[in-house]
C-alpha cells in the first residue's frame, strides 16, 4: 500500500517520452522553500492509498496509448524512491513494454536506489545547486547523500545517456554563476543531459 498525492492521466513530453501518467506519492524527505507540492508533506495531503496491482489495473486503461507512443508511468511526488518497494512490485505485474520514468531528488539511503534499478527507464534528477551551503539553505538537508547516489548511478555503463539532470536557477539562493559552477562539476562527474531553468514564485 503506497498513500498517493495524485495520478495524472494524458501527460506528454513532461515526463519522458510518449504518453505518460504521473503518480505522485506522499511524503519527501526534504523541505524545499517553493515546493510546489506541499500537500507532500500533510497527511490531510493523502488522496488515496493504492496497493501495486491497483495501480497496474487502473493505468491499464491506457495501455494503448503507452504502447503507441513508447511512454508508460512516472513516479513523482514528494519523493518515489521512499517507496521503492512499490515500485519494484509495481514493475514485475505490469505490462513489460511500459517505459518507467523517476523524478527524485536522489537524497535518500542507496538501499532504495538499488531496488528500483532494474525497472527504471530514464531518471529525471532534481539537483537543486551543488553547492552544500545553497543547498542545505534551500531544502534544509544536506546533499552528501545526493550526490553519492548520483556518482553511484553514473558509475554504471550507459546510464548516464538516461539521466537528465535538472538545474533550476532559484531565486534569492543561487545565481546564474551558481548555477554554471553546478553545470561545470556535474559534467566532469560525467553528467551528459542538463535541463536548466527558472522557478518561478
Ligand atoms: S524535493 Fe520536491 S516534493 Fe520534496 S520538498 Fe523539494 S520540491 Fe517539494
């Protein structure tokens, strides 16, 4: 049973390739200061509890058009990697051809990681900044653990080509100069796809 924020059905180009649906799950270990979902962090957040073979039957309505358009599900949140159980029972019941997308923040113990690896399609890694100071500012943690993760996923062959790293420009706690510093380190950690923006608040 995973308690769940949302499921957004019909997503395109947001989150991977072809059609996808999002599931955002409740709960997240850090505490980002324009989180855009905070009702990840409330219980009265929770919308539905769901169990993976649910899950699997619900987004089965779907089916054709993951199928048509080489897209599948992408777990969000709050965090996903929190439920990585779920996640892996999720992968072995559903339909194998569904691709399988992440978006995390990677801060959270490896055991994790290391479950979902085998199911997981294309990573989208919210980085924040680099910077421990910035990023302890801005999400009150810290981000070694982040960042051995991510040195742990790149250290396997050919992972790096699925993993988009995501570099916001956050006002009041980094600037653009910030942000190419972060750029330039991640590239020699051997980081290869970036998408660089701008929250807005
Ligand atoms: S990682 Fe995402 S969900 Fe978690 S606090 Fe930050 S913005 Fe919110």
């Amino acid at each position: 049973m995973a308690p769940l924020i949302g499921i957004v059905r019909h997503r395109l180009a947001t989150d991977g390739q072809g059609v996808t649906t999002l599931v955002a799950f409740h709960g997240c270990p850090l505490r980002c200061k324009y989180c855009l979902n905070k009702q990840c962090h409330s219980p009265k957040g929770i919308v539905r509890t769901i169990t993976p073979q649910e899950l699997v039957d619900e987004l089965a309505i779907d089916n054709l058009y993951f199928l048509a358009t080489g897209g599948g599900v992408c777990f969000g949140g709050g965090e996903p990697l929190l439920y990585s159980e779920f996640i892996s029972k999720f992968c072995a019941l559903k339909v194998p051809e569904w691709k399988v997308t992440l978006e995390t923040s990677l801060n959270v113990a490896r055991h994790h990681l290391e479950r979902v690896l085998p199911h997981i399609d294309q990573y989208y890694i919210d980085i924040k900044d680099i910077n421990p100071v910035i990023y302890h500012d801005y999400t009150e943690c810290d981000n070694l653990q982040m960042l051995d993760n991510l040195r742990w996923l790149l250290g396997h062959d050919g992972l790096a080509d699925r993993i988009i790293v995501r570099l916001p420009l956050i006002p009041e706690y980094n600037t653009l100069q910030d942000r190419d510093h972060s750029k330039e380190l991640l590239a020699e950690m051997g980081v290869v796809h970036f998408d660089e923006f701008e929250y807005t608040i």
